[in-house]
C-alpha cells in the first residue's frame, strides 16, 4: 500500500472537508441582517447547481459515457431525489414547507463532495502535481457554494449551530470519496463517472423544484429586489460557467 499517497489524499479532502465550517464566518451577523441575506444565498445556490450540473457534471459525463446512459443515470437521480423529498416531507415535515429542502440539498452536496474526493484521489493517483492542481480546483469551487449551502439551511429553518453540523457532515463525505477512491483506484473512474450523471440529475431536481420557486415566492411586489435575486441566481451560474475554464 502506497501510504505516502494515502497521506496525500487523506491532506487534500480534510481540507477540502473543513470548509463546511465557512457558516462560522457568518455568525457575527446580527439576525435581522442575515435574515434578509438568507434568500439571496437561496438564489445563488440555485444558479450554482444548475449551472454545476448544466456546464460541469453533464459534459464530463457524456465525455466518457454514451448519451443515453448519462441521462438515464440523470433521469434516475431526478426520480430518486424527487422520492427522498417526498419522504421526508410525509414523515417529517407534515406541517412545514421548507425542511425538505434542506435535507435534499444535504444529499445532493454529500454525493457530490464524495465525487469530489474520488476526482481527488484519482488525480493524485496519476500525478501529484494533477492532484494538487485538482484539490485547489475543487476548494475554489467548494467555498462559494459552502456559504449558500449553510445559507439554504438556515432559509430551511434551521439555527446557525445545526446548520453548521449538518454542513459538516455533508462536507465531510469528501474523505469517504478519497478514501474510496484510494481503495478502489482501478476501477474509480467508471464509479465516479456513474455517480456524476446521478449528481448531475439531483442538482436539477433540487434546484427547479425547490430552490428557484422559494426564489419566485421572494418576488412580491418589489422590483428592485425581484431583479437583485435574479442577478444573485445568474451570477451562481456564472461562476460555474467561469470555473469551466480552469479545469
């Protein structure tokens, strides 16, 4: 067992898992404040996994996958995600309307934070320096989206310390992802490329069905904040489109 490798690996994802602690930088808000961020984090959130799913997991899907696999594989994560949400609100959320949000946001960016540790360690597999360029790749695009994320749980009604732990977990599966993938090396890429298509289909899902028309309840009647959480929503997909050119 190569453990100087394993190390490396092991070094990248708990890096990359401890920014599941950014929410802390928010806690210094006074709750009025953060309570009128909230929607605008909702918003960016939005544009980040449709723009994630639309110029990142789609393409590197249909890259190494014929097209009729991939969105069979997306259709199946729509449909799963479209179940799981159901579940949680029959049997947890009977008299709420947004924790089942949270809790598919929390599976969606589990799965996708447990790509992201087996894209890690199977770049450091093929080289290090790959693996160092692909570790800073994934923090640029973690960190934004880990801000939205504690956002959306806190939108969710949840408080900012549970927020906070539930952000942490879901970060956190980058090292099962790493670890996996260290353990699995030869057959990581069929695996990742599997899960990636099935990410690609929950993102949709969460983002269409539940992020966006929280966005739309935000509307009212004023226009000025109307356009602001479309700016807000258009710039989450922007930046995903301006990361396309950084791999």
């Amino acid at each position: 067992m190569n453990f100087s490798l394993l190390f490396l690996v092991l070094l990248a994802t708990s890096l990359i898992s401890s920014l599941g602690l950014v929410g802390r930088l928010l806690f210094g808000l006074k709750s009025e404040i953060l309570n009128k961020l909230l929607i605008y984090f909702v918003a960016f959130a939005a544009g980040s996994l449709l723009g994630g799913a639309f110029f990142h997991l789609l393409p590197e899907a249909l890259d190494k996958l014929p097209a009729q696999q991939v969105f069979s594989l997306t259709s199946f994560g729509f449909v799963f995600f479209m179940i799981i949400e159901g579940y949680f609100h029959y049997h947890r959320c009977e008299e709420c309307h947004h924790h089942p949000l949270s809790y598919t946001m929390l599976i969606g960016d589990g799965v996708h934070n447990l790509i992201d540790g087996l894209v890690i360690a199977a770049s450091f597999s093929s080289d290090i320096k790959l693996g160092i360029v692909a570790t800073l790749v994934v923090l640029w695009h973690e960190l934004p989206q880990e801000f939205s994320i504690f956002g959306s749980l806190m939108y969710a009604g949840h408080g900012k310390r549970k927020s906070l732990i539930l952000s942490m977990l879901a970060q956190s599966t980058v090292i099962l992802g790493g670890l996996l993938g260290f353990l699995l090396s030869a057959h990581v890429q069929v695996i990742s490329t599997w899960l990636i298509a099935f990410a690609g289909g929950g993102f949709i899902y969460i983002a269409a069905s539940d992020l966006v028309p929280e966005v739309h309840k935000a509307y009212g009647r004023h226009d000025r904040r109307s356009i602001l959480l479309m700016l807000t929503l258009l710039t989450g997909m922007g930046f995903m489109v301006l990361l396309t050119f950084f791999k």
